[in-house]
C-alpha cells in the first residue's frame, strides 16, 4: 500500500491556524515555568507580525536595489509598524500577567489535560481521554489539598542575599511582608535586590508588596 504523500497544498488555513493555537496553549507553562509571567498579547501580535515580515523580506531588497519609491514607501511603514507596534501593545492592561512559577504536579495535569482534549476527538480514543482526564484532575486536586492546608498559615521565607536579613513573610491570599531585600553592597556593583531577590518574589507569585 503506498503512502500518501503529504503537501502544504492539502493543507488548510484552518488546520495551520488550529496548529498554531495548539502550539501556543501547549507553551504557556513553559513560560510561567521560566519567566514568571505569561503575556496573552504576544500570541495575537504574532499573526501580525508573521505576514509583515515575510512582506518585508521580498519588498527590502526589491527597494534597496531596483530603488522603486512605491515598494521603499511600504518598506519603511512596515518597518515602523514593526519597530513602534511593542511599545504600543506594552501600554495595553494585562499586557503581562505575572503569575507564580507552576509545580511539576500542575504542568504535568496541564499536559494531561491536552492530551485527553485531543484523544477525545478520535472516537476509537475515548476510553484512553477519559482515564487519562480522571488521571489529571486527580493530579489538580492533590496539588489543591495541599495549597488549602496551608493557607492559613503565616510562611517566613529566608533569601541568601550574601547580606542583610532578605526575609519574607507571606499569608496566601493576604498580606506580604518583606524586611531588608538588599541592594548594592560597599564591596560591590552587584545588585542583590534586582539580581536575586526580585526574581525570588517573581518566582512565588509575590507581585503586591505590603
């Protein structure tokens, strides 16, 4: 039996469009994993910014050495769009959402979760979607016991800033307290504060300073 061969012409735009949703959701704890935030704006922005520079790419030559005024006009305003569009989009609300940094527990649910959404649209797959679901929200609602045990609880944490005291003092969903979160030292350029300490708070969702 000869296999079909698979063209880009078969492809539709829906299924790219499908694809790339899917890449982006399945990315998004990878970035609050690694960056502490996740940032909805920059997904839309792509679609834009994906046509502008494959414009750019044929019209930049086409302008610099055939000199055609029309082509360098579009040139230069794609340029602009694409040089002045961040700063604009960074003024947005909710442009980043700092979030704190996910537990193993809760990516490997989020994947889960995924995985179940697409064995579920094959029907010979529905068992395997639904044993893999109930696996997922049982992974949910273990990490979600253990968060409600301790949300009464006052946590004092303790950052090695190399000096000064760098202590935090949390209570989930109330109020957080910081005492001496460093700075540059008299030996040293190095800034404990923003290097360390910062990306501490960042990192366990401390983003409102009482």
């Amino acid at each position: 039996m000869e296999r079909e061969k698979i063209s880009l012409k078969n492809v539709s735009r829906k299924q790219i469009l499908s694809l790339w949703l899917t890449l982006l959701i399945a990315i998004l704890p990878v970035q609050a994993f690694f960056f502490y935030q996740i940032i909805p704006f920059a997904y839309l922005l792509s679609l834009i910014y994906i046509p502008l520079i494959s414009t750019l790419f044929y019209t930049a030559p086409l302008g610099m050495f055939l000199k055609i005024p029309f082509i360098k006009h579009i040139s230069t305003a794609i340029t602009f769009i694409l040089l002045n569009m961040p700063k604009r989009a960074m003024k947005l609300p909710f442009y980043i959402i700092h979030v704190p940094q996910p537990t193993i527990t809760v990516i490997l649910a989020y994947y889960l979760i995924l995985a179940a959404f697409c064995l579920y649209q094959n029907k010979k797959s529905r068992f395997a979607s639904a044993l893999t679901s109930a696996v997922a929200v049982g992974l949910v609602f273990t990490n979600l016991f253990y968060f409600c045990q301790d949300m009464d609880k006052l946590k004092i944490e303790f950052v090695n800033l190399s000096h000064g005291d760098g202590a935090v003092l949390s209570i989930p969903f109330g109020e957080t307290i910081i005492i001496d979160g460093g700075g540059t030292s008299a030996f040293s350029d190095y800034d404990y504060g923003k290097n360390i300490f910062i990306p501490y708070l960042k990192r366990n969702g401390h983003t409102d300073i009482d």
